[in-house]
C-alpha cells in the first residue's frame, strides 16, 4: 500500500498471526472465480477531436422539479454520446445517459437523465453536501467557463439530490473525487429516482461561475456518469483512462450562450453581532472589572464583477465563524501537518495562488493562505483588520492580487501580506508558464519583513507527458544564503505505465513565512514506476506492480530519510480490491529529540524500519465496505 513518503516516521507495529494472512489469500483468491464473466477482446473507437454541445436561450427558466417533465426541456437537443472510461476504455455506455443544456439571462441548466436498465439500479446513500459520493452513483458536471484548458468548477449530484462542488486547479486529481472540495458554490439541484433509472435539473448563476455579460461565449464542459453498482464511470469526453474529468485540456466545448447578464456583479454580505458581559462583584479578587459591559462587532464583505471573469473580493473586520471546522489529524512525524484551506473568502478563485513545490496535491506550497490571520501554533484566528483580492483574467493572463492586514493578538504582532500571482497558458494543452511574489511586514523586531518570490512552469507533451519545473527564493533579516529552492519533475501516463520522478533541492535557509513547507535543507529525489496489465480473467480488472524509491539527504549528503517500496495490487470488477506491501524499507534520522505525547520522547538516532502487509477490501455497495490488513515491521536503531 503505498502511502505519503513525505509523512513518514518510525513507530513500532506488532505482528499479525499466520492465520490472518491465510483468511486474507483466500478473499483474495476468490475474486478470480466469483464476479462478472470475462468480456470478449474489443477494440476502443479512437477519440474524437473536439465534442460540440450547443446550448438553447429560454426567456423563462425550466421547472426544476428533479424530472424532465417539463416540455421546455425536450427544445435542447440531447447529449447522448457517453462512452466508458472503466472498464472497457472508448466502448459505447452500457446505460443511456441524456443531457440538455438551457440558459437565460441570469442562468445556465442542466436536464439529466440516467437511463438504467434494472429496476432499483441506481444506488443511492450519502445526505451529506460535500462529502464523497464514491460508493453511490452519482453525475457530474465541469465547466471551465475561462477557457484555460486547466482549471474548471465541478457540480456533482447524486440521485437524492445530494450536492458537491469543487474547483480543479491546472488540471490535478482529487484525493479521493474529482477536484477540492472546499470552495462552495451557490446553485440548485432536484434528482428523482424512476422506474428506468434517474433524473435531475441542475442551475447554475453565471454570477457562480465570475460571468458577466458576454457575446459569443464558449466554455469548456464536460460530463461523467458513475454507475455504482457496476463500477463503471462514462463520459462524455476525455473517456481516455489516462485522462478523465479532472483532464480539462481535453474537455468539449460549450457553444450557444449569447448576450447573458443584467449588469454588474456585485454582492454585499454584512454582519454584526451584539452581546453583553456581567462579572459579580467579587470578580475584583480575579483583578477583574466587575459589572456589565456591552459586546458589539460588525463587518462587511463585498465580491464586485469588474469585468467578465475578473472579480474583486473585499472584506473588512472579516468573521470567519462559518467556515468548516478541520478534521483532527495526530502527529506521529517529526514534520508538519498540513491544514487544507477552508476560509471562503481565501478559497474564492485560489487556483491562481497555486505554486506547487513539488509534484503530487499534497505538495509544498510557495504561497499558503492559512499563513493569514491564523495563528501557527494554536490555530485560533488572529483578527484581520481588512483586505482586498483580485482574480480572474486579464488580457491573455490569469491574474491574482491579494492584500491583507491583520492586528496583533497575543503573541502575533500586526502584519500585511501582499502577494502577486501571474500565470500564460500555452497552446491550449493545459501548459503555463507563471511568476509569482510575497511580501509580508510586520511588528516583529526580530523579523519585521520576508520576501518570497518564484517562476514556475507546467509542459503538457503528447497529452501524456508532463513536466513541471520551478525555481523560488526567499529574503529574510538574519539569514544571508541558503535561502533558493529548485526543482523539477515529470509525469508520465499511459494504460500500462505510470511513472514520476521529481528532483528538488531546497537551501538550509530557505523560509517562506507566507507558504508550507514540509523541510529544509534537502537534496530531495523521488521516482516511482507503476506497471499495469488487464488480464483476461474473470472478475479481476487490473493488476498493478508498483515500486518507488525517495532518498533524502541534506545539502551536506548526510541522508535524512530514506524509503524504498515495492507493491502489488488487484482491483476486481465488482469493486473489492488487495492492495499488498511486499516489501516497505525505511529509514529517518532525528537530529533533535522528537516529543510524540506528553513526556514521551524519541531520541536522537538513525531508526531504520522495514514492514510488509497485506490488504483485503470488500466490494464497495451500499450496505459499506469493509477492509481487512495484516502487517507485520521490525524496527531498529543506529545511536
């Protein structure tokens, strides 16, 4: 099972019994016999060049009921054409799938019809917004209403009616779904499940996309339909399995939508809260006031379109009170712990922040907004007094300008944080080129300013072929040298092949204040190689053997974590899968005591670990999978 290795760390884990191991083959020994019956050899229809869709103007919007009942939905013509992404890449869609597109002035909708053939087919659990739907079956919309060929908006829904959204940035997978799921968009949605499968309406404000009036639009879409029950995922382009939704340079497009908008964007959303405070009057023995003492805040925040696709966010004594709580996470590495974003006001647009340092979602960050208004020990909100953000695009260029003031509070002295983001698409492939720069001041003797800036690039070649490359550097009081970071990568897909490999070498005084950064002081090198075969065998799909190597010195070559893998896994037809660490060998080096708990610490010392386990998942239906794993490490130590 391959896992973070950049989040490693040694800790000891008992051995399982041989008869957990035995339980385990035989799961897994079983799917070769039970499950669907093998298909006969076929042959995937190339891809075509470019799809079309055409959207109709309505003057009046579409009853938005769940169904298709509405006869103003059968003016659209249907988009029908859905072919397999899994199991059988480019074949025709085992189930029908229609789509119409309608618009009027203010609104784009979608009609939705998921044809199936059995009766109770659909499957159909998750009531939560924004959580996976992975186990249910669900349909998808993406739009890349800029046109960048790189970022785009996800609209998820699920035959209940349950919604998620996202924003894909220069093309990245999600973690687990298609996109990151922490921006949250205003639209409506309504799904019926019927005697043959499906339906739901989808509306979307074109003020949710940052569009504004426009003549002759076009815009990137894409559609995806997963059917749970047979594993199975269609689209309506890029059905390519190297590619899928998240590939938005290979998107449709979106033609027909024509003088949309009533005027200008512009959102006001003020608060104030009130209260009051009574101390008795032995609270003087506390060094307290006693008495009553009215409570009162209040502040604005205000989105303005400047033009179409460039907005601007203001905000003043900003209230973060609604945003998301995170997820508890325990430290058991000498590293640390990144916090995704949940903040609306920094999630707005923040793809044109993005500065990856490094490959892969969870990489390192030039730029990191939970560095604002945050404090980074305790994670309580320091104030911000206020700020301005612009973002979208500007004469061929995606553009993002952001300033912020935040005042002091306990230990945090006041601080402003300018920061510039630009990036150039190239050859409409999903390429760009990009520069980026921070600047933060604040009331901190030791340390009243650090500066950071960077140049990055992204080259999408033959489709399958990715190389991405940057290179940054830092400016703080104190620290002379040391202070640049380089790296490069590549990533290379195809369906029995997946290999990356990146090299990075960050200085020892390499410090952005304003980003995330895992380590310093690294001569990082990473590759990973997957081979994959689709054997002709009853209900298995796909096996996979995967090996990787990370070896990570400092800048003086004395090794600091070390880590080689090698894996095997098996993913079966009906959705169950094994996902086995033949061999996992990993070493790390503290140079400082590590405190895991209380008064629990790890000394010094070079502690070297190798693991093996074996993991057994069951099919993922309705009722919930299950998992099983068995694993057994050794640990030892070099003082």
């Amino acid at each position: 099972m391959r896992t973070s290795w950049n989040h490693r760390c040694p800790c000891r884990v008992n051995a399982h019994t041989e008869l957990a191991r035995t339980l385990l083959l035989i799961c897994v020994l079983s799917q070769a016999t039970l499950g669907q019956k093998p298909e006969p050899a076929v042959t995937a229809n190339p891809e075509p060049a470019a799809r079309i869709a055409q959207a109709l103007r309505v003057e009046q919007p579409p009853r938005l009921d769940g169904t298709l009942d509405d006869p103003i939905w059968q003016q659209a013509a249907p988009i029908t054409d859905f072919r397999q992404r899994e199991p059988y890449e480019g074949q025709p869609a085992t189930e029908r799938t229609e789509v119409r597109v309608l618009y009027s002035r203010n609104e784009v909708y979608f009609g939705v019809a998921c044809h199936d053939s059995v009766t109770d087919g659909p499957v159909a659990t998750q009531l939560r917004r924004d959580v996976t739907q992975e186990l249910d079956d669900y349909f998808e919309i993406v739009i890349d209403s800029r046109r960048d060929r790189r970022n785009a908006y996800v609209f998820q829904i699920n035959p209940l009616g349950t919604q998620r959204d996202a924003l894909i940035t220069d093309e990245q997978e999600g973690d687990t779904q298609d996109g990151n799921p922490g921006w949250d968009g205003v639209w409506t949605s309504e799904a019926r499940i019927t005697s043959d499968g499906w339906t739901a309406t989808v509306a979307i404000p074109f003020a949710t996309l940052n569009f504004m009036r426009s003549r002759d639009v076009v815009w990137g879409v894409n559609f995806k339909r997963f059917i749970r029950r047979k594993n199975e995922e269609d689209l309506w382009s890029g059905w390519r399995r190297t590619f899928g939704a998240t590939k938005i340079s290979q998107a449709g497009e979106l033609h027909g939508i024509n003088e949309i908008g009533s005027g200008r964007l512009f959102i006001v959303k003020p608060y104030v809260l009130g209260g009051f405070s009574h101390l008795p009057a032995n609270a003087t023995a506390s060094g307290l006031n006693p008495g009553t003492t009215a409570l009162h805040t209040g502040g604005v925040d205000i989105k303005v379109g400047l033009r179409s696709n460039l907005v601007a966010n203001l905000t003043a004594n900003t209230d973060f009170a609604d945003s998301d709580v995170d997820v508890q996470q325990f430290n058991l590495t000498p590293y640390k712990l990144f916090f995704p974003e949940k903040r609306q006001f920094f999630l707005e647009n923040a793809g044109v922040f993005d500065f990856p340092l490094g490959l892969g979602s969870n990489a390192d960050q030039l730029f990191f907004s939970r560095q604002i208004g945050i404090d980074p020990v305790t994670g309580q909100q320091v104030p911000i007094n206020g700020g301005a953000k612009i973002t979208g695009s500007l004469a061929g260029f995606e553009l993002g300008a952001m300033d912020i003031d935040t005042r002091s509070s306990g230990p945090n002295p006041w601080a402003n944080y300018a920061v510039l983001r630009l990036k150039r698409s190239l050859w409409g492939t999903g390429s760009y080129v990009g520069v980026m720069g921070i600047d933060k001041r604040s009331g901190d003797v030791a340390s009243s300013f650090n500066q950071t800036s960077g140049a990055d690039g992204r080259f999408v070649l033959f489709k399958d072929l990715v190389l991405n490359g940057y290179a940054a550097q830092t400016r703080t009081p104190g620290k002379p040298g040391g202070q640049s970071n380089l790296g490069a990568g590549l990533n290379f897909r195809s369906n029995w092949l997946d290999l990356a490999a990146e090299h990075r070498k960050v200085g020892p005084n390499f410090n952005p204040q304003v980003g995330f950064l895992e380590r310093t002081d690294c001569i990082c090198d990473f590759a990973d190689a997957t081979f994959k075969v689709r054997p002709a065998v009853a209900g298995i799909r796909e096996l996979q053997f995967e090996g990787f190597v990370f070896h990570a010195p400092d800048t003086h070559h004395a090794v600091q974590t070390q880590e080689w893998q090698t894996t095997f896994r098996a993913d079966f037809h009906n959705g169950s899968y094994t996902d086995d660490d033949i061999v996992d060998v990993f070493a790390q080096r503290l140079t400082t005591p590590f405190n895991i708990y209380k008064n629990v610490n790890i000394p010094v010392g070079v502690y070297n670990w190798a693991r093996h386990q074996l993991t057994y998942g069951s099919p993922k239906i309705a009722d919930g999978p299950c998992s099983f794993s068995s694993a057994s490490a050794v640990i030892t130590t070099e003082g």
